[in-house]
C-alpha cells in the first residue's frame, strides 16, 4: 500500500498528490511515469512522475478528473492509500542524460544584446529600475559607431550560431531613432559575409511613436514589446509622462492599437507591470485583451519591501486567486473563439527548450549581454550601473571573465532552493537579478516570484487539461 501524505486541488478537475514510495522515488528520473491503482476494482492510470524527493521518498504526481476512476482519485485525501504504485515506467527526458559538468565546459557564444540606444526617457515612471532612463548614470545616447562595435562583438564571438538577437531598449529607444535605422541598415549588411541573420526587436513606450517609425519597424523588427500597464487610472499611476503634460494612456493607446492590427496580432506584446496598487490585475489583462490586443504580458513588480508599490509575501494568496480567475476566462474565451494569449501562461509541458536553457534560462552573463550608450557590458540590462558587474567593452571585448564564468555555473543545480522545486526546469531557476538584489548573490531566488512563478505553472497545466477536453 502507498500512502498519500498530500493531497491539493490546483485548479478546477486538477489535482496534485505527493506519494509515499520509496523504491520509485530512488529510481525515477523526469519524464518517466507510474501506473496506479486504487483498489482491487479500480482501473490501471498511468501518470506522469511530477516530480520526486529521493531523501523523504516521495513521488509527486499531478492529474486531471476526465471520468470516473480519476473522479474516485481526487476524492482521496491526505491518509488514504494507493492499492499500486507501478514504476518508473518510460524513457527518461532527454535533457537528464546531459551531465551538469559537460555543459559547464561547453565554449560560451554569444548570441543576443540588448542595446541600450538611450540613457534616457520621456516617462517618468514609478517603478523604473533604471531610474526614469538614466540606470544610475548620466543621460546619453548611444552613437552609430558604439552601435557598430557591439554587432560586431556579437558576430565575432557568437561561434557558428546563425540566428542573433538584438533589442533596441531604454530608457526609450525611439529618442535616438536614426541610430537605431543606421544599426539596422549596417547589421543587415553584414549578414550575408557572416552566414548571420538579425532578429530585431524594439522595446518602446511609444510616446513618440509614428508613422514612419512603425513602417521601418514593421520591416525589419522581428518583434515589438508595446509598455503599458492596462487600465487607464492604473496606468497613468505608475506611468506619468513628465511635469504631468497630459495622460500617457491616452497618447499610446491608440498607436498601440494601430501597431497590432498592423502586424496582424503577431510578433507584437503588450507589457505591462502590476504592484501593490492594483493587486487585481486580472482585469487589466482582460482590459486589455477587451481593447483588441491578442498577445499580453502584464508581471508582478520586482520592488524592494521599503517601496509603497511592492508586492508583499501577505499579497500572494490574493494574486494566485487573480491567476486562476485569469486562466478560467483565457479558457472561456478561447472556446468562444475570441481567445488571447497571456505570456506567463505560455509554458511548452511537452517539450520546451533544450537543456542548456532548462538549466540556467536567460544566458545573462554568457550568451547574453547589455551595452551602455559608451560601450560598456554588463551581464543584462537590470544590473547596468553596478560597477561590480562591468565585465568589458566594446573595444577590449570581455576583460572580467571571472563574471561569465560565475554567470556560466549559476544553474537550478547551484541553487539551493530550486534542488527540490518542481517548476525549476521550467522557470530555469528564475532571475540572476533579482537574485542578487534580494539576496546579494546570483545563486538565491527572489521567493515571492517563485510563489507566483508555480503558480502559473498549475495555471498552464489546467488552461492545457481544459482545452484538451474539446
């Protein structure tokens, strides 16, 4: 017999249980599954091995009522027994058989930048991290031939991979614009030398968002991330153009409208931020979704506990409720047929990436770096201005490889609190940053946004059970 030692209901017909069995929780590996049985009468249900804890000798197990042996199991509660608990079953994923050891080895390449075209910003928003534009520095714009260096580090050091990002980011990159088309034009020309292609993208605010500035980008940007936080009041809280010259709401909403009807609903987002003021943010994610918009990322504010607007380990319980409410309507609108995408819930449960990106996300610091309007690079654009991250330039290239290497071996497997996570091959151990900001290193985990992060993980595995019933 195989005890249940926990047993929770994720989400509407999806259930989680954590089993007592020794034998199968010393042997499984991910991907591999179990067959269980209730009792003598009950019906044989093979499900997938969640996940495990060898030292307890639990087996994690996640399921969908579908008919009625299921309905039978997620009536059992925390004391009830298994009849069988069969395995592991199965071929273990892929990605199991890489040696954490072998990636570490593994030559780093370069393969994304974010350019930081303007040290400067025409919002002044609340919760900017990079302090309204100016990342703890001075104001400037990145000129053609600092631009020019950077592609070409990039090209040079990025190996034999074809595909290359780069983002134009800010403070707000439409305030250097010629530079941007000048970048683009050049990278463009040394693409065929190089067997390289360039995925562009702009991150923008679009307050100086026009005509001509959406024509150049329809043409050569593979993606635009649109700013905006969803409803007018919540919006113009946090987002306030400067000296308070009009609602900034007002100004983008339109463009932002016209940008997504011009690229057809796709290679677009509209992003947004919620805090401690509008802990409801699920409905300025339908606001949104209600304004036309069909690919939505609206993410909790990553804030210091001293900031009015920080989202507070009291405020997780209210927020997950937000999730489910959220993922109830994406499914109900999405049988309707007037669905939309969310972001957070977009997670790949069958495939995903390859093991490199399970172990260790992002690639800051390794395969992908920030360049300040001078030249200087920084594992990523969150920790611009911290001289303690400055690892090179574009004229020297990497001088601190002692912080590529520190960033190359922060993986879930180096920290502590993702070992025993079940969503860490999922959120890749979450975010070096915010980390190292909370914590005062790279291998912690900012744990409100590991609440928030499992959470929209069960979201995802019942918005995939829900719509598979159809």
């Amino acid at each position: 017999m195989y005890k249940i030692v926990n047993a929770e209901c994720l989400a509407d017909k999806i259930y989680l249980m954590d089993v007592e069995a020794p034998r199968v929780a010393r042997a499984c590996q991910p991907g591999e599954f179990v067959i269980v049985k209730i009792d003598e009468v009950g019906e044989r249900i093979p499900l997938t091995i969640c996940d495990f804890d060898r030292e307890k000798g639990l087996v994690t197990i996640v399921f969908q009522t579908v008919g009625a042996s299921t309905q039978r199991m997620a009536e059992l509660k925390a004391g009830d027994y298994f009849q069988d608990f069969v395995g592991p079953l199965g071929q273990p994923s892929e990605f199991v058989k890489e040696d954490i050891e072998e990636v570490k080895k593994r030559k780093t390449v370069v393969k994304a930048l974010c350019l930081h075209i303007a040290h400067d910003c025409n919002l002044a928003c609340r919760y900017c991290f990079a302090e309204e534009g100016e990342y703890h520095g001075r104001r400037a714009l990145m000129s053609f031939e600092v631009g020019k260096k950077a592609l070409d580090f990039l090209v040079a050091n990025s190996g034999s991979r074809k595909n290359l990002e780069v983002d134009f980011f800010g403070g707000e990159p439409t305030m250097n614009w010629e530079v941007v088309k000048q970048l683009v034009e050049y990278g463009r020309s040394i693409e065929e030398a190089n067997n390289k292609k360039f995925r562009f993208t702009l991150t923008t605010n679009g307050i100086l968002l026009n005509d001509e500035i959406l024509e150049f980008a329809n043409k050569e940007m593979s993606n635009i991330v649109l700013s905006i936080d969803g409803r007018k009041e919540i919006n113009d809280l946090m987002r306030p153009t400067r000296n308070g010259h009009g609602s900034s709401y007002d100004i983008i909403m339109p463009k932002f409208k016209k940008v997504a009807e011009s690229r057809n609903q796709t290679n677009y987002y509209v992003r947004g931020t919620f805090t401690h003021n509008n802990l409801d943010f699920s409905k300025d994610v339908l606001h949104l979704a209600d304004e036309g918009f069909e690919q939505i990322s609206v993410e909790p504010v990553v804030a210091q506990p001293t900031d009015s607007y920080a989202i507070r380990e009291e405020d997780i319980p209210y927020l997950c409720e937000q999730y489910d409410m959220l993922a109830k309507e994406l499914v109900k609108r999405k049988k309707a047929g007037n669905g939309f995408n969310f972001f957070h819930f977009m997670i790949d449960l069958n495939g995903g990436p390859c093991v490199a990106k399970r172990l260790s996300g992002c690639g800051s610091g390794c395969e992908y770096l920030a360049v300040t309007p001078w030249g200087d690079f920084y594992p990523c654009h969150q920790f611009v201005g911290n001289e303690k991250f400055l690892m090179g330039n574009v004229d020297e290239g990497i001088t601190r490889t002692d912080i590529r290497e520190e960033f190359k071996n922060s993986n879930v497997y180096s920290k502590e609190k993702c070992k025993k996570c079940f969503a860490k091959f999922y959120c890749s151990g979450g975010c070096a940053a915010n980390s190292y900001n909370f914590h005062g290193n790279i291998n912690d985990a900012y744990d409100v946004g590991c609440e928030l992060q499992r959470k929209r993980i069960e979201c995802a595995i019942m918005i995939k059970a829900a719509l598979a019933e159809d």
